[in-house]
C-alpha cells in the first residue's frame, strides 16, 4: 500500500498552482448570510455581513486581519451542532461596510462587538476570537466582563514585537498608507494568497485568494485594510493590555487560549508561555501540526477543544 505523502508545514504554494476549488470540501457557504443594517457609536450606520446557524447557546466567532468569516468555513456547521454560531466579517472586512476614515483599534472593534451583540440579542454570549480578532475579544471582556460568558483565543498576538515596532514607523511616514493600498489593490487575490500560512498549504485555493482579495480590490476596503493593519498592530496597545492582564488576579471571565507548537510565521507559539506566566487562572492548549489558523489546519481538534470548554 502506498505511502501517503505529508505536506512540508508551511511550503508555499505559487499563485498559479491554486485549484479553483479546495481541496478539502467545506459548506461554509450554506450557511444562511444577513445583512444587518445597524447604528453604532464609532461607525455610524453601518451595513454588516455575518453567517448564523444551528441552536442552543449563543457562539461569537471572531476572525483575524484581512479575513473574514469565510476563516471559519470548517468549524462553523459543526459547532452549530452545539450552538447558535454567528460569524461576522468586521467593519472594513469581507462583505461589511467600510466606513470612511474610521479607526480600528482592537478596543474599538471590542466596543463595536458589543454594539453587535446587543443588536442580535446575543448578550452574554461565548466568544472565539482568531488573531487581532482575540485581542478585541479580551478588550470587550476586560471593559465589561458581562458581555461575555467565556472566551477562547486561537494564536492571539500580545506583546509587541520588533516587526510591531518597525511596521508603525513605517505606517507613520507620509504618504506610506495610501501607497500600501495602491499597491495592495494592484493584485489583492496575490496579496491575500501571500500573506495567508498554513502548515499544509494545499488547504488553499483561488475560491480562498478571492474571499480575501475581494474587499482588497476596492479603493474603500484596501485603505480599511491598511488602517487595520496599522490600528490593530499599535505596539502602544498591545502593551498597554499586556499591563491590564498582568494587573488582574485572574481574568474576569474563563479563558481558553489555544495556541501550536510549529513556527508559525505571523505570531510565535512563544506567546502562549507569555500569557500563561502573565495570566495563569487561562486555560492554555496546545496543538501540533498547525498554524496561526488553526481552525483550517485542525479543524476537527479546534471543534473538540471548544466545544469541550464551554460545555464543561
């Protein structure tokens, strides 16, 4: 019998080597969308696109910088096995408004998530943030520990690193946002295709590269990336939250942070020791052979860990 042959972790594959489809099939897009028109304080009226299904308790899935709800195509019919799953695309991502000119500093996504759940009835709920979308989960957390029931990070960034510090100086310099949107706007399927890792690369695919690039390719949506790049990276920020964990005896409400063991090349599995010795009343999981989207590398551990936590 032959061998099947493993996938080099994180081996890159050429934008021209993309099926048209995944690989792995997926139902994601069975899923039920809406368009919930609704008003908030930082956004203004603002149209948003988010996924729901299944029933039982409330879940609040969160994505990461330059994705959308579609990151969560393989967990997200699964848990609503177990739950009411609401996927969001942010404002300024996917198929949510971008509002003009606006800022998107974690705190202020985490004060938005709030203005969303109300507007769904879904105060109270679990969360599951992946990336930037975890910091703007504990933000939430931290301002009013209400909003939530539990929280689970999936590779979260926390302390500022020198890529942090040297991207907001970049950022800063004039002329410098504008030009990254132009250049972003130029090949947004590329540029998505590039800036996303895997372990096993052959997840992907041009359905994939045109989720993420889609919102790219506008002049509205490729400047709210660049201004979430720049808001949601802040080194100013992510020490200061660093500082508000450390001040707590433990965190005001139970968190789960999952985090791998492989190199991953946006954020370090090392973050995970950090938020461990900063903050140990968290949970901490770790799972092999993944990447910062652990959700697609491992789906089927993602759903059992989760699901595991907020029933117990």
């Amino acid at each position: 019998m032959a061998t099947a042959v493993q996938p080099t972790p994180f081996r890159q594959m050429r934008f021209r080597e993309l099926p048209a489809e995944p690989a792995r099939p997926h139902s994601f897009f069975r899923v039920p969308a809406v368009d919930l028109p609704m008003d908030s304080v930082e956004y203004g009226r603002i149209r948003i696109r988010y996924r729901s299904t299944g029933t039982g308790p409330p879940l609040l899935l969160v994505h990461g910088l330059m994705t959308t709800s579609y990151s969560w195509r393989y967990v997200l019919p699964e848990l609503g096995e177990h739950f009411r799953v609401v996927a969001v695309d942010l404002p300024g991502c996917g198929r949510s408004d971008s509002p003009a000119d606006a800022t998107f500093r974690s705190a202020e996504i985490g004060e938005w998530l709030g203005e969303f759940q109300r507007a769904l009835g879904i105060e109270g709920c679990a969360a599951v943030g992946n990336s930037l979308g975890g910091l703007s989960v504990l933000h939430r957390a931290l301002a009013d520990p209400d909003s939530f029931r539990k929280v689970v990070i999936l590779h979260s960034p926390l302390l500022p690193e020198f890529k942090h510090r040297a991207l907001a100086a970049a950022l800063a310099l004039p002329g410098v946002e504008a030009g990254l949107a132009a250049y972003v706007r130029r090949r947004p399927y590329r540029w998505a295709h590039h800036r996303t890792h895997y372990f096993d690369e052959t997840v992907k695919s041009l359905e994939e590269a045109g989720e993420y690039g889609s919102a790219l390719a506008s002049i509205p949506g490729s400047r709210a990336f660049v201004r979430h790049l720049r808001d949601g990276l802040r080194p100013g920020d992510m020490t200061a939250l660093a500082a508000a964990l450390d001040a707590l005896d433990s965190f005001p409400v139970p968190l789960l942070a999952v985090y791998g063991t492989e190199p991953d090349p946006i954020v370090s599995p090392r973050v995970a020791d950090t938020l461990a010795a900063r903050l140990p009343s968290a949970q901490l999981v770790r799972i092999d052979r993944t990447s910062h989207f652990v959700q697609v590398d491992r789906p089927g551990a993602v759903i059992d860990t989760i699901a595991e936590f907020l029933n117990a």
